[in-house]
C-alpha cells in the first residue's frame, strides 16, 4: 500500500469531533483525490503532511520547538518523505528527528486533529495530520539542526507562546489522555 492510499485510508477513519474538523476531512480526501502527487512537497496544489505534538511520560506538559524558519514554537511535525510508509510513521519520525527523542508512543490508533495553514510559495498550503505521542520514562531531548530552541511547557504555558493550532492539539491530546 502507498502512502497516499494510506491516508486515505486514516483520513476516512477520523471522524472529527465537530463540524470544522470533518470539513477539513473532507478538504484533504478532495485534495488527494485530485492530485495523485498531493503527499509530496512539490505539489504546488498543498499537500499532506504529519507531525506529533510531544507529552512528557508524567502527562503534565509538552515540548515544543522553536521553529528555525517560522520563529514559532510548534509540535514536531513536517514533510512525508518517500520512505514513509503511513502517516502514523510519517509522524513519528518527523518528531524523533525533531526532539532527538526515539522512544515515542502514539497515544491513539489515529490523528488527533487535522490543520490546514497556509505557506508562502511555491506551495500553497500544508494539510497537516497531527497525532499525539508520549514519551518514554528518562527521555532526553536534543535540539534538531531545525530548531532555534526545544523546550517542555507545562500545560498551561502553551496558550502564551503558541498559535492556536497547537492550543488546540493540546487541548485535544488532554481529552484523550483524561488529563
């Protein structure tokens, strides 16, 4: 199976806990339908990618990275790469990469949300498909050549340093954990 099949397949899985989040479910199965090449950074048209927003093994706060070219702090997240063989992989991966942590652990069978940003040119548009992962007891983290800075923020921090696609992964990912 292809990646692109793939999240089809996840995409037709999530069913969104209010009416924006399955429009954009709808968005995204449009996009990949249209365009065969819609997983891939040089499709002009936007395209999927997957990120992960990280949680400490106590479940009391996040880490975030300083994004080197957007000067935000951000979940870990960014493009598939030929490699990937499913967005859940995609995902993992962009966050290992990004917090120097390998030992992470999806906390659902699925995305935790979906996020559609615009970006500058030549690309359009980022389809983002953002899970939630939990990191493993003793985790160190290490900034990745992609960030400015890496930092854990407890929970009620995040509101005051980042936009609110991230606020609302977290406030998501907290449901799902009880927390």
């Amino acid at each position: 199976m292809s990646l692109h099949d793939d999240a089809i397949l996840v995409l037709k899985g999530y069913e969104g806990d209010e009416p924006a989040q399955r429009e954009l479910r709808g968005l995204y199965l449009d996009h990949l339908s249209a365009h065969p090449d819609g997983m891939w950074k040089a499709c002009g048209a936007g395209h999927l990618t997957a990120s992960a927003l990280v949680v400490d093994p106590e479940r009391g706060r996040v880490l975030l990275t300083l994004h080197k070219k957007l000067g935000m702090w951000l979940q870990m997240g960014g493009h598939c790469e030929p490699g990937d063989t499913t967005l859940e992989r995609a995902a993992l991966r962009e966050a290992w990469e990004e917090s120097g942590i390998p030992d992470l652990t999806l906390l659902t069978g699925g995305p935790v949300q979906l996020d559609r940003h615009p970006i500058p040119a030549p690309c359009h548009w980022h389809l983002d498909v953002q899970y939630a992962a939990l990191a493993a007891p003793g985790a160190v983290e290490a900034i990745s050549e992609e960030s400015l800075d890496l930092r854990w923020f407890a929970y009620d921090e995040v509101a005051e340093v980042a936009d609110g696609s991230v606020v609302r992964l977290l406030e998501r990912t907290r449901v799902l954990l009880g927390a």
